[in-house]
C-alpha cells in the first residue's frame, strides 16, 4: 500500500511539473489556442469585417479589456 500511495504521490509531482512547464511555454510564446462554434467564428468575422479588424486583432482587445475589468474586481 505504501508503495502506491508513493507511486501517486510522484505521479502527481511529475504532472505539476509537466503544468508549469506547459504554463511557462505559453507565456514565452505568447499563443493561446481557443475553440469556437461556426457560429461563433461566423459572428467574430462579421463584426471584425464591420469594424474593418483582423478577428485576431479585435478578439486580444477585448480579451485584454475584460481582463482589466476582472483584475480590477480582484484588487478591491
């Protein structure tokens, strides 16, 4: 028995580290990858075409303005 509790215990250790390596190569790089529904992709090309943005462009705006909105309720 204790040699499984010790199995887990660094299977769990291992897969934090994979996470955090994970973690660190998505904030070097910078990209994320996100799934969308047609529709969804449909809607987002629609109003960057209207806006005359790149949808890639338009979608880091407003994820960054929600990300404010949400950073600002965390500080209060």
């Amino acid at each position: 028995m204790a040699t499984e509790k010790k199995k887990a215990e660094e299977l769990q250790k291992r897969i934090a580290k994979t996470k955090a390596e994970a973690r660190e190569r998505v904030v070097k790089r910078g990209l994320m990858h996100f799934r969308a529904d047609e529709e969804m992709m449909e809607q987002l090309m629609a109003v960057a075409a209207y806006r005359k943005l790149p949808v890639s462009s338009m979608v880091r705006s407003w994820v960054a303005e929600q990300l404010r909105k949400e950073l600002a309720k965390i500080d209060k």
